[in-house]
C-alpha cells in the first residue's frame, strides 16, 4: 500500500506544528530568558521578534513547502541542483538534535518513576550528577555505560518508532491530537496548583519587575530573537516539511498566527508556573529568587525535586503531573525532527515511510547510546551548542536567501493572500524576508560563533570539530549517492513564476 503523506486535517497539521514548537525550551528556557533579560520589559522586543521574524519567516516556510509539496531536499534541489546539499545539510542537522534530545527523554523518564516516591533523595543536584549520570569531564569516560539511562532511551525510541512508521495522519497526526490538547490541559494544572503556594507572589513579582534600562541594549534584542528562531523551530526544515503534508485548501498565514499565538501562549503560561514554585521555595529556603534561578537540566532535574521535597503530600501529585509534561512536550517535539531527513530518504532513494522510519530509529538509537555514558552529559552540551548556535542558524541564514531570493517570495503574495482570512501580504513581507532576516540572522551567528570560541575548553572544541565533520559527511553522502527514485527530479508547482 503506498504510504500517505498528507494530514488527514486542518486541525492535525495545527496541532503537530503546536506540538513541534512547543517543546522543552518553553519549560526550562523560555522563564530564564524572560527574567535575565528585563522581566516585563522583554516583552517589548519578544512581541517584535515574533511579529518582524517569527511570523514572516515561518509564512516563508510554509508557503515555499506547501508549493512543492515534496520533501525539503527535493525541492531545494528543484530550486536549484546545486543547492542539493543544503537540503540535506538541515535535516541531518535536525537529526542529529533528535539522537541527542532523546537522551533528555531518558533521563526525564526516569524521573517520572522517581517522582512517585522522591527517590532522587534529599541531595537532587548530588543525585542527578551523581548518582543517575555519574557525571565526567574526561571523555575517557566514554566507555563507562549507565544501563538505566540506555534502557530508559530505548524505550523512548520504540515510542517515537510506534509513532511515525505509520501513515502520517495514523500515527503522528492521531497522536498530536491527543498530546497537545493533554499537554495544555496538563500545564493549566501545575500552574494553577503553583500559584496558590505561598510565596508565589514572590516569584511572579521577581519575573515581572521590568528593567527598562535594558531596552537599550542590543542583548536584550537579540536574546528575544534568539528565543523566537529556537522556540518556533524556524529554518529547522520541519515547517517546511509539515507544510508540503498539507491539503490543497489550507490557510497557511492563519495557521502561521495560530501556531505562533499558541506557543507564546504555553511558553508565558509554563513561566507563572516555574517562577511561582521558585517564589515558594524562596519563602521556604530563605534563599533569594535570583539565586535559584537557572535554565536547562538544572531547573528541571534539580530545582523541581528540591521544591518536591519540601511542599509535602502535594508532591506525589504535582510531581508526577510535571514531569509526565517535560515527557510529553519532548516527545511532540522529537517526532518532528525526524520527518525532513525522512521524507527527503523516501523521495529520493523510493523506501517506504515504514522503512525509511525503522531505519532511522535503529541507527539513531545506537548513536544515542554514546549520551547513555559518563561523558554523555558534557558531550549532550556540546552538540547542543554546536547545532543550534552554528549549524542551524547558518542553515536558515542560507535558506532564507534561497527561498526568498533565488524561488523569489514575490511569487508567493498573491496566492497566500486568496487563501487568507487574515492579514494580508505585501512589500513589507517582503522587505522583512528578503532583507531583515539575513541580516539579523546572520548577526546573531556570528555572535553565537564568537561566544562558541571564547568561550569553549579544549574538549568542546574538538567535540564541535568532530560533530561539524559529521554533519557535512553525512550531508555529501546524501547528496552525492544517485537516486533510486525516478521521480525525483519530478515536481510539480502550485504557484505560478
């Protein structure tokens, strides 16, 4: 039977986009950047970033998508065969944040079960480094194997694989029709717990308290746009990918307002609820707000137990309730970072979803397992920051170029503009995608590649190094290997030129 790659809805290409965005940035990035950043006064450059980035771009995305219909690599290679390479060069970019974010999976599943009876102890920081990752800085500890984490990761990857080998619409677009709506639904119920503690009001007080100076600095701007690129996955090639599933009658600049509205919905909401916990744990400890502030693992694996520890009955109950949510908004979130390498597999070399799918779980399963190490959390840290401040923002600066110089975005205006029940486009679109994006998208790469130089140890150095090898290696593998499909360089527009 041939596979379908086409949402079955409206409502699911919605829901996996929501599903896509919404991830574990929202929760454990998205409150530290809003409170180090001017608290109230961040708004102002926030709601710019997504009105002159967010917006245009992901339009940009979605209407270059839905026009070819086709795979990413495909269509870059339609636009022009010698950009080949870079539509493999994101997706195996994003691949590789799927290998390594499903060690962030395993170590949250873990923590699922712990959270039913505290079994982090009463030491959460010396038990997660400790104890769970038995954390090194020699990359000799490569070689040190923790088999609870291995365990705990393959059993996320079976999920991601029960998921999407299936059709489409049956598996990823059923599923995100029940996570998504569960995960607000979940998110309104830690919040609203969180803000009737005492002490939350404290919390939500230190969030809040706008520094205006702040605004007069360039960091401010580009912390916000920096959190709008990551948070609504622009240039990532999953917008693009997402888009090409879609029906023939859909409204892609409504759609685009919708998914970016949801985001910044849940992101703002998730930080009542952190900062309303660190209120409390701040009236209980005696310890000052800005100095339990953190982001990243810290927040999640050793912040939150530490509050748990203290709050009492409640916690085998909010416990279990935050950290099923980290689970369920990782996993909406890894399911799409696996489709733009996938779909570009099936056009090009003729497998089937079911295979092309099997074939990735597998080999990026057992990449994984070099995170399931001592070594695996410094490594995790690296490619992290490699990916995401190098990689992919290098990738969507190219990607902005050639869709909207080389396609030419022009072609676009009108035909959004027939299907929309919203705003409409025009020179201003275009002088956002053509001009201010590049332009600022490249600023904030080479500021993301100088605090990547100056600011790395030997080690990680030489981890980016290997992990950019890899990366292009595999790229021209791709690109190179010949086409086993005889469509490929079949490919029908929906836009007139």
């Amino acid at each position: 039977m041939e596979d379908k790659n086409e949402w079955g809805s409206n409502l699911s290409f919605i829901l996996a986009m929501i599903g896509s965005a919404v991830g574990l940035g929202n929760i454990w990035r998205y409150p530290y950047v809003l409170y180090s950043n001017g608290g109230g006064a961040f708004y102002i450059p926030y709601i710019v970033a997504i009105l002159v980035m967010g917006i245009p771009f992901l339009i940009l995305e979605y209407g270059v998508g839905y026009n070819f219909k086709s795979s990413f690599a495909k269509a870059i290679r339609k636009i022009n065969p010698k950009f080949e390479y870079l539509g493999w060069f994101l997706p195996v970019a994003v691949f590789m944040i799927m290998i390594y974010y499903s060690a962030i999976m395993g170590w949250d599943a873990i923590y699922i079960v712990l959270s039913f009876f505290k079994g982090w102890g009463a030491d959460p920081n010396a038990f997660f480094a400790t104890t769970l990752l038995q954390s090194s800085d020699s990359y000799t500890t490569l070689t040190s194997f923790i088999p609870i984490i291995a365990i705990a990761m393959l059993v996320g990857w079976f999920i991601i694989w029960f998921i999407s080998h299936r059709d489409l619409e049956e598996g990823l677009g059923k599923i995100s029709k029940v996570l998504v709506p569960l995960l607000f639904v979940i998110m309104v119920l830690i919040v609203g717990f969180s803000l009737t503690l005492p002490g939350a009001s404290v919390g939500l007080a230190q969030l809040f308290n706008p520094d205006w100076s702040l605004l007069g600095h360039f960091e401010i701007w580009m912390a916000a746009f920096g959190q709008i690129v990551f948070s609504l996955s622009l240039g990532m090639s999953i917008a693009f990918t997402y888009a090409s599933y879609t029906k023939d009658d859909a409204d892609l600049i409504t759609n685009t307002i919708s998914i970016a509205l949801a985001n910044s919905l849940f992101e703002n909401f998730a930080a009542l609820g952190v900062f309303s916990i660190l209120g409390y744990m701040s009236v209980q400890s005696g310890t000052a707000v800005a100095d339990l502030v953190t982001q990243g693992t810290g927040l999640v694996f050793i912040v939150y137990p530490t509050v748990f520890n203290v709050i009492g009955q409640w916690a085998y109950v909010l416990g279990p309730l935050f950290f099923i949510t980290v689970y369920l908004a990782g996993l909406t979130s890894i399911l799409s970072t696996v489709e733009p390498l996938s779909f570009s597999i099936q056009n090009k070399f003729g497998f089937t979803r079911n295979r092309t799918m099997t074939i990735l779980c597998i080999v990026g399963a057992l990449i994984s397992m070099i995170y399931a190490t001592a070594y695996g959390g410094s490594l995790l840290g690296f490619v992290d920051t490699f990916i995401n401040q190098i990689a992919l923002l290098f990738g969507v600066i190219v990607e902005c170029i050639v869709f909207a110089w080389v396609f030419k975005a022009e072609r676009l205006v009108d035909f959004l503009n027939s299907r929309s029940k919203t705003i409409k486009l025009g020179k201003w679109w275009l002088v956002i995608v053509k001009y201010v994006l590049p332009i600022f998208i490249s600023i904030v790469w080479i500021g993301g590649m100088i605090d990547v130089v100056n600011n790395s140890s030997i080690d990680q150095l030489n981890f980016t190094i290997v992990s950019a090898a890899l990366l292009l290696v595999a790229s021209l593998v791709f690109t190179m290997r010949p086409a086993k499909n005889e469509e490929w360089d079949e490919i029908e527009e929906r836009v007139e030129n």
